[in-house]
C-alpha cells in the first residue's frame, strides 16, 4: 500500500539526508524556536506527524506546521499593520467573553508596540490545520522502527490515516469564527486565517464569500501550500494565495447551511401524518 505519512519531523518520509536522520533520532520539530523536540501527543513519546498524504497531494495536520520561519506572522502583519511597524509574537493567548467565560486560546496574536513598548494595536491569527480520521500512530511507529526500509514499505495495516476534511471545517473552523471571531470583530481587531491549499480546495463555499479591497477588510484568508526546496530534500512552506473579506459575510456564508429540496421535507411531514 502507498505511505500515508508525508512530512515526518519535519522532512519528507523517504529522505535519507544527514539532517533528516539527525531530527528523527531526536524527535527534534525544524519549526519551533530553535529546533526543540516535537511535543505532540505526548512529550516522552511525540507523534512526530507534520503532514499526511491526500491523494497526489498532501494535507498538514500538525498546526505547528504552518510556523515555519514564522511566514505566517509576516504576512499578517501587512495586513494588520503599517509597514515597518514593530510587533511581538505571541503563541496561544486566552480570550474571554462579556460574562468573563473563556472563549479558547487565540493561536497567535501579533501585538504592536510603540517605542515606549506599549501595545498599541493588535490581530488575531487561527491556524487550521486539519483532522485525521484513521489510526496514525500505527504507521507512524512501524515508519520509525526502519525509515529507510519501512518508508519504502509504506502501511499494509488497517484504517488507514486520511484527511479529514469534513470535520476540519464543521468542528472548528465555524466554531473558531463563532465564538473568537466575533469578539475580535466587536473590538475592531482585524484577522488572519491559515488553511493549507489542500483544506481550502475541499471548501467551495470559500469561494462563495464576497471578496473586498484590503484597505477595508476584517480577514486575510492565507493559503499555503508546501513547495519542493530547489536544492534540498525537504519541502518549504509558501505562500499562494490572499483573500481578503469582511467579518459578517464570510460568517454568514460559512454557517449558513445550503437548503436541500422543501418537497423532501413535506414528503417527510406527510409520512408522519399518515401514520397518526
């Protein structure tokens, strides 16, 4: 069968580089701050997964993923701020609502400072990753016992891992906006959402989403894909898309569910009736 997994730690499963092997014997994760090891899952026992296969293609299922040489932070900060403007980056900052109940962690917040150091503005980054339906941790540590000759293997196991798309979109995206998103919204602050080319592809109702001028935008949708490096075996994440609305039209246009046929319905209503 063909190899689900498709970024191990960081590099492609098939690559035998010197740097590959360093940071798969060191569980070590190539996107956090200096290289530290991977803690998904489990800190003692990391499921070391950056991305799946998807078909011909790949889909990113780790968030962390998308934090390579923080190219996500830089192109929300066009968008949020004047250039040359001086911002931190902050990781996963707790947001409440009015009744002071938390409404989760906002993935990455960039915070503007003055020279004084002073917040003086702020926007919001969500990372949506996407979901695995199938069992990958299986595959995962028959690839790590032998990366060399079980890469090449692939997985003859069952319930294979896959991307799940379906999930990816009910159970967080509109979630995220619902309940993060409008707080943002009321405060003025703008926002950027990160989906991997392959996640926005399986939403048509994206492109159902007035576009508007960035100047007059609430959200910048970034979407990324991973790009062969021209000269090393590993792939590079890379910027192909921005997509600029306002708050409430994608909002709306993402919880609003597509109407099936009435007739359907009345035929239902009729079935019951007849069997009072």
């Amino acid at each position: 069968m063909a190899q689900p997994l498709f970024e191990v730690f960081g590099f492609p499963y098939y690559s035998q580089s010197a740097e590959a092997i360093h940071h798969r014997a060191r569980k070590l994760c190539p996107f956090q701050p200096e290289m530290v090891p991977c803690t998904k899952v489990s800190v003692s026992n990391p499921l070391g997964v950056c991305s799946v296969a998807d078909g011909s293609s790949e889909a990113i299922t780790c968030p962390t993923r998308f934090k390579e040489d923080w190219l996500i932070a830089r192109n929300a900060a066009a968008f949020f701020f004047p250039p040359g403007a001086k911002y931190h980056i902050l990781p996963e900052v707790r947001i409440k609502s009015g009744t002071g109940e938390s409404a989760g962690n906002i993935d990455v917040v960039l915070a503007q400072v003055d020279s004084a150091g002073e917040v003086v503005d702020f926007g919001s980054i969500e990372i949506q990753a996407v979901y695995i339906s199938g069992n990958v941790r299986e595959p995962f540590e028959f690839y790590m016992r032998d990366p060399a000759a079980n890469g090449a293997i692939g997985w003859t196991g069952t319930n294979s891992p896959r991307a799940d798309y379906l999930s990816s979109s009910r159970k967080r995206l509109a979630p995220q906006m619902l309940m993060k998103g409008g707080i943002l919204k009321s405060w003025g602050k703008k926002q950027a959402i990160v989906l991997h080319k392959g996640f926005f592809q399986t939403l048509p109702i994206l492109e159902e989403i007035p576009e508007t001028k960035k100047e007059s935008a609430d959200i910048v949708w970034l979407i990324y894909d991973l790009v062969q490096h021209p000269t090393e075996e590993r792939f590079v994440l890379t910027l192909v898309k921005s997509i600029y609305t306002e708050f409430g039209s994608a909002l709306a246009t993402i919880t609003t569910r597509q109407a099936g046929e009435i007739a359907s319905f009345e035929a239902v209503l009729r079935s019951k009736l007849a069997k009072i």
